[in-house]
C-alpha cells in the first residue's frame, strides 16, 4: 500500500507540473524542450543496470518489442544518446530492444488529469512553437501527426541502417531476418493517440496510412467524434463514426488501440472487432486500481479477440515504482489472458517517471526468470507475441 501510495504521488505530481512546464516552453523557444523533458521523463533508478550473466544470455536471444513510447514529442535527435529521457537508438541498442511502438501525440488538454478533461485546451501547441515546427502544426493535429512522421522518416534514412521503420508485414519480416545478424540495429513502427488526428474527416486515415501510421486510438486524453476516453468528460462508448473507422482500419492493416480508450468504447470495439486489439500501454485494476487500468473481463476480452495487453512501465499502472512492480503486473495479466497475449507497453518518454530507461530492459528479463517463468515464455512476453500482433496487423485485409 505505501508503495501504491507513492505511485499515486508521483503521478499526481507530474500531472500538476505539465502546464507550468508547457507554459514556459513558447517563452523559451527550443531549448525548453530539454528542460521540461528532464522533468516530466524521469528515471527513478538511474543507470548503468546490471543483470546476472545468465540473464543476459538469455536476453541476447530475444526480440524485445515495446509497444508504445512517445520520444518523438520532444524533438532529440534520436539518433544520438542523451543524458536524460528514456529512450534514443543507442540506448535501445544496449537494452537488447529491437522494435519501439513510436507514438504521436496530437492534443493534450492543459493541466491534463486522469479523471475528466475536454478538448477546449492543448499544451502541445505550445511545444509546437517551442520546436519551431511548421506553422501548420500549429493549429492542425493532421499536420503535427504528418511532422512527426516526417522526422522519424528522416532520422531513419540517415541512421545507417541503425534505425528502420517498419510499415508492412514484408518489411518487418526483412527487419528482422536483417536484425538476426546485425543485433546493434533497432526499428519503428508508428503510432497515433487519439483520433482527433482525423479534424473530423475520416478520409484523413488514408492520408496517415500514406504517411506510415499502423496503430491508432478512438481517443486519447478527451473524448473525440469517434469514442469516449477514460479520462473524458461523457466516457460514452463507440459512435457510428467510429465503427466506420475501425472498420476501415481493419482493411487498411492499422492496429486498433484501446489504451486510454472508456470502458464503453472499450466493450463497443470487443463487441464488433474482426482483427486482434492491443491496449498499447495499460495496467491492470488486478495489479492497481485506476480509471485507465484495464479490469479482468477486458484483458480476458482482448485476449478473446488475439490481442495483446501492453504492460505499463510508470507507478500508476504497474502499481509501484520498480523492476518487480512491472514483473508482477505481467505476471497478473498472464494469469487472465494467458501467456501469448501479454507484451511490454512502457510509455517511455510519455511524460511518466519509470524506473528504467531503455537500457535497462535486461533487469525485467531477469525479473520474470526470478518469478519462475519459462525462457520460452519470457520470449513470448518480452517481444514475441507483439511480432506476432505487428505480423497479422500489418497485412491488410484483402
């Protein structure tokens, strides 16, 4: 409980400083950037990690996927390793990550909470002018998605091969095969939260498929067009704009997300989906009680449908601030879903302390052969059933 209580706190923390932060950062032109993400991208545990050898051993012959991080909102370089954040190409290099879920952030509400926000305010529109993007990012969610992209593009093409998005089941597969030899390489797939992105024009999924966008939420911190969002203000369920959207994304090979998603929303796309769902990043209410965690009969429900449930990395999902918070949650979530339909869902970068960068992700390996689990299951975990989710999702339905 105290350990629960201490989540609670630091989350309640850093939800209170994001507007001051965010405020300060149109003041102070690009460099605020760094300043705010030293603040809001806290390690709790700085590095260097150590795992046992047998540990390591068995992490090396992994292929570690994490499901969701939000690196790209704060405008590094990823591909050079900094001294703060959690995540960069070198340092999922070192952590043995081979494939990073890259999130776009569009809107988010200021003085932003877990429990009931609209959509009438928005702090990235601040660290829009803070990074000089394009002017036309700041008043469009399309634009900064496509900015975004654009950027992730860009550090890709000149990374020498280190760094690869991945947008098709093909060139996931020769990723990997290419990763099997050359283990100092990682990959990308991109990621939206929330489908204000669409400015109310559905059509506008066409334009973010062109663009590489795999993975999309019905909504992300308010309620959209599309469906409630559990820290909305109705949290109604699914709207018949967005039964059309995850129809069509389901054709396109576009991956529903569910996290951050109402509980409505949430049994709406259960009740109707045709193709697996993943909760990106999510605790469990098992684990840790909360609005955005998910309860048992949803993990069971996302199971059903041969999904995946990312587990979360900050205290108020995985219910502490540590290596063994994060291995019982996994641990929980096995027990109701079953073990191929678990994954990793850090938030790296999100705006959430964890105890760990990227770098540290062999400790969670030793952690789960701690708990007595398989090699083969830890495999599946740590990355194998999140290939398997990107392999069916990536390929459209013909």
């Amino acid at each position: 409980m105290a350990r629960l209580t201490r989540a609670a706190a630091i989350a309640a923390g850093a939800v209170a400083s994001s507007a001051a932060f965010l405020a300060g950062a149109a003041a102070l032109g690009g460099a605020a950037s760094g300043l705010i993400e030293r603040r809001r991208n806290r390690v709790l545990q700085p590095g260097p990690y150590h795992a046992s050898g047998r540990a390591l051993d068995v992490h090396r012959r992994l292929t570690v996927v994490d499901l969701h991080a939000d690196s790209l909102l704060w405008g590094r370089d990823l591909r050079r390793r900094a001294t703060f954040g959690h995540v960069d190409v070198p340092r999922l290099v070192e952590g043995g990550v081979a494939i990073v879920g890259m999130a776009a952030s569009t809107k988010v509400p200021r003085r932003a909470n877990l429990d009931r926000n609209d959509d009438r305010t928005d702090d990235v529109t601040l660290l829009a002018l803070a990074q000089r993007w394009p002017r036309a990012t700041w008043s469009s969610t399309l634009a900064r998605a496509l900015h975004l992209a654009s950027r992730l593009r860009t550090m890709a093409a000149g990374s020498a091969g280190a760094l690869t998005l991945i947008e098709t089941r093909a060139g996931l597969d020769a990723y990997l095969a290419r990763r099997a030899i050359d283990p100092a390489t990682t990959a990308a797939f991109l990621a939206i939260e929330g489908a204000q992105v669409l400015e109310d024009d559905i059509a506008n999924l066409d334009i973010l498929v062109a663009a590489g966008y795999r993975m999309l939420s019905p909504a992300h911190f308010f309620d959209t067009a599309y469906g409630g969002s559990a820290h909305g203000i109705v949290k109604g369920g699914l709207t018949p704009a967005g039964r059309d959207l995850l129809s069509r994304m389901e054709a396109s090979g576009v991956i529903m997300d569910v996290a951050h998603a109402s509980s409505a929303t949430i049994d709406d796309i259960l009740s109707i989906a045709v193709r697996p769902i993943v909760a990106s990043h999510t605790g469990l209410r098992a684990a840790a009680p909360g609005v955005r965690n998910l309860p048992d009969d949803q993990v069971r429900g996302i199971a059903a449908t041969g999904g995946l449930v990312g587990i979360g990395f900050w205290p108020v999902a995985s219910g502490g601030d540590d290596v063994a918070s994060i291995c019982r949650s996994i641990v929980s979530a096995i027990e109701l879903a079953g073990v191929e339909h678990v994954g990793l869902g850090s938030d790296f970068d999100g705006a959430v302390p964890t105890p760990f960068d990227a770098t540290g992700m062999p400790m969670l390996t030793e952690a789960l052969l701690a708990e007595g689990l398989s090699e083969d299951d830890i495999g599946a975990v740590m990355g194998g059933n999140a290939v398997r989710l990107l392999a069916a999702g990536l390929s459209p339905i013909a």
